[in-house]
C-alpha cells in the first residue's frame, strides 16, 4: 500500500481566546519550506509541505492483434474436351472480428464558464452573489464582519437571507476532529442509533460498529478524536457555532462529521482515504471537504471521487501548497466534477504557496486561507496557512447554498459557486 501525506497548514500557535481586533502575530515560518513569493504579494506564511503520492503505475496492454485467415488457395480444374469446365465455387469470405464496445467517456458534470484564468480560475467566491443566483433573487451583503475571512467572501448577504447551513451535513476527510470543543460540539454529527444503541453492535445496521459522530479508517472504528488538530481547524472554519464567542464558522448551523483518514502525524494512505469518501456517502453527507492530498491521482481514486459525485455529493478539494501551475490531486479532478480551491490572502491576492488552476479549465476557485483563525486541540484557537484552510470556506458555502435551497443538484451548487466568483 502507498502512503501518502497532506498539508496540516501553517503553524499552530494555540490561542485561548480569539480577539478580531489584536494585531495579528507573525507566523512561525516552516524552515522546510520556502515557497517564492510572488511579485505582487506581501510574504505569505509558509504552510507545511504536503508529500505527493506517488501514482499507481496503470498497466499497459499490447493490443491483439486481429488474426488473418490465409486465402484458401483456388485449383485450376481440369479442362474437358467435350464439357464446360466447372466453375469453381467462390469462398465466403472470413467472420468479421468482433469489435470491443467503446469506452464510456468518465463521469463529467462541469461546464466550463467564462472569465476562466489560468492562475486564480474563477476568482475569489462571492456567498452573496451565490445566493442571489439559486434564490432568484438579489441579496445585499452587510458590512459587520469585513475584517474577517466570511466578510471577505460576503457571507452576510446568505446570512440575513435566513441561510446558514441547516440540514445540511458536510463530511470533514482529515484527521478527524475534537467533538468535546465548546465552539462545535453541539454541531458535530451524531448518528442517533449508534449513540442509543448497544456498544460493540452495528445498530443501525450500515456496516460499521460504533460509528456515533464518524468513522475512522485508519482503525475501523468509531475513534475519530484528533490527535494532530488539522481536521479540528477545518471543522471550525465550516461549523464553528454562532455563540458571540471564539470564531464563527462559514455555516454555523450546519453539521459536520469526521471522517479519520490519517494520524497524528499528518499520514495516512490512499486505501483509508478512499474507504472515508466512500463512509462519507453512506453517512448523508452533502459535502465532502477534503484538505489534503499530493501527486496526481491514480484511477482507483477517480472512481471513489465519480462514485461520490455521482451520488450528488459537493466536493471541496484545496488545490495544494506547493506553488504549482495547476492542482494536484484531488482537486485536479474539478476538471470533470468538485471545485478545486485556493488560497487568498485578507487582500484578495493568490498566496505565493497556492498551486495555481492552471490552462485546463476546471471548476477552480479562490478563498481566503491565509492566517486563518479556527478551532484547535485542547479546547483552542490557532492561526494556520494554506490551501487546506480555504477549502473548507468553499465547502461551507456550498452548505449555504443548500440550506437556501434544499432542491438544488450538486452540480448547481458548484456551478452557482465558480460562476458567481469575482475576478479581482
């Protein structure tokens, strides 16, 4: 089995308490990494470098060769002075071979727009504008929370719509996430048979034992407490209650569920990943968030990443940190279904880090995810960088969208998203 890694975001400098208006500390910078700062950006805190997965080599197969059937060679009869001579019989010619059925074109739902760009795609999300296009309606965004990462991609105007990510669930792929955290308790998922059920049985009879607010992959089992603080962060940044203190999450009334797919460590490997998209599925969840990843993707990953969108599910992928010109996997599959998304700073600009979207047009977008404050371990807040932290803005927006409106189609809420997104 192939391990893999992905980015755990900047460094982790644990607050008690989160005050908007004290200046924000300088990041601790990784000495491991020193992405090139762009010309036009003021330097961006460094994230932790993601390890790439190296592909699964596909076999290739020397075609079959047709066979030829050799002519049957023709006598000459034996002429006859006083008959005609017999005309020799005509062969029928050879079976046609038969021809393999074509290969059905892989699962697409993206329609490529206008205003795509090479580096930033789409551009910077806008909620609002998102908003206004599924409900049919024009929303005005607010001005209260302009300093602040919801303020920058104009969530106010979804907010006051009534649209704050009720009934939707949105699946946390990473490192699983402190359920006990005053900030998110409340909206973490619970699956009520398990949690009222026997210990050490499946009672709801899906397959999995004990899986009361997730699943974690790595040990078959219902353990999906955090032991790295990532896929706390992230959750926080989706979830994080409306309670006047701490941080506020993109959809504060929306619920999240942890999916553990790698350790302490910031590892895992592509099998537990690819089992947690696919308890993702089975768990109702209507997003899947998945800060992480490297290389370029394998087939056995596009299949479990098709079987998920095809099943009507939004997928919000950080595009990676590793300055590329294009995203690695598993965003670069937004060419075909999910949104690929990177990171801005507090001014709109591309963070010298942010793998770029590159000259394929995809579903790609900016968010901000540069000293971004969220939820931690410990019942804390931490300040991280990365392409891991603007995923999920994207993925709690796309719960917005559903929560304004139950009815819309995955690939509506991801075509609402990029084709909303501001160039800036």
């Amino acid at each position: 089995i192939e391990t893999w890694a992905f980015n755990v975001g900047g460094a982790a400098l644990p607050l008690k308490v989160f005050d908007p208006a004290a200046p924000t500390p300088a990041p601790t910078a990784r000495p491991t990494l020193a992405p090139t700062p762009a010309q036009t950006l003021a330097p961006t805190p460094a994230p932790t470098p993601r390890p790439t997965l190296a592909p699964t080599p596909a076999p290739t197969l020397a075609p079959t060769p047709t066979p030829t059937v050799a002519p049957t060679p023709v006598s000459t009869p034996t002429p006859r002075p006083t008959v005609a001579p017999t005309p020799v019989p005509t062969q029928a010619p050879p079976a046609p071979v038969p021809t393999a059925a074509p290969t059905p074109a892989p699962f697409s739902r993206y329609v490529p727009a206008s205003g795509f760009s090479n580096t930033i795609g789409y551009g910077l999300v806008d909620a609002t504008a998102a908003g206004s296009q599924v409900l049919g309606r024009q929303l005005t965004d607010g001005t209260r929370f302009a300093a602040f990462p919801q303020g920058q991609m104009k969530c106010e105007g979804l907010w006051t719509a009534g649209a704050r990510g009720a009934g939707v669930t949105v699946a946390v792929i990473d490192s699983g996430i402190q359920t006990t955290h005053s900030d998110l308790a409340s909206n973490v998922w619970v699956n009520s048979a398990e949690k009222n059920g026997v210990s050490g049985r499946d009672d709801d009879g899906n397959g999995f034992i004990d899986d009361v607010n997730g699943w974690n992959t790595i040990l078959q089992s219902g353990a999906i407490q955090d032991d790295n603080g990532h896929g706390t962060h992230v959750a926080g940044t989706i979830a994080a209650l409306d309670n006047g203190v701490g941080v506020l999450g993109v959809a504060p009334q929306s619920k999240v569920v942890a999916i553990k797919v790698v350790g302490a460590d910031g590892s895992g490997t592509l099998s537990a990943f690819i089992s947690g998209i696919d308890y993702a599925v089975k768990s109702g969840a209507k997003v899947l968030n998945m800060s992480l990843g490297g290389g370029q993707g394998s087939a056995i990953e596009d299949q479990a990443l098709s079987a998920a969108a095809k099943a009507g599910v939004v997928l919000a992928m950080a595009s990676g940190n590793d300055a590329l010109l294009s995203p690695d996997s598993p965003a670069l599959y937004a060419s075909r279904y999910g949104l690929a998304v990177g990171a801005v700073n507090s001014s709109g600009a591309l963070a010298s880090f942010s793998n770029r979207s590159g000259f394929t047009s995809m579903g790609y977008v900016t968010a901000p995810g540069v000293d971004i404050v969220s939820t931690y371990l410990n019942g804390q807040y931490a300040r991280m960088s990365g392409t891991s932290m603007a995923s999920p803005h994207v993925a709690g927006l796309a719960a917005l969208l559903w929560s304004a409106r139950p009815t819309l189609t995955a690939a509506e809420v991801e075509a609402a998203i990029y084709q909303t997104a501001t160039r800036r």
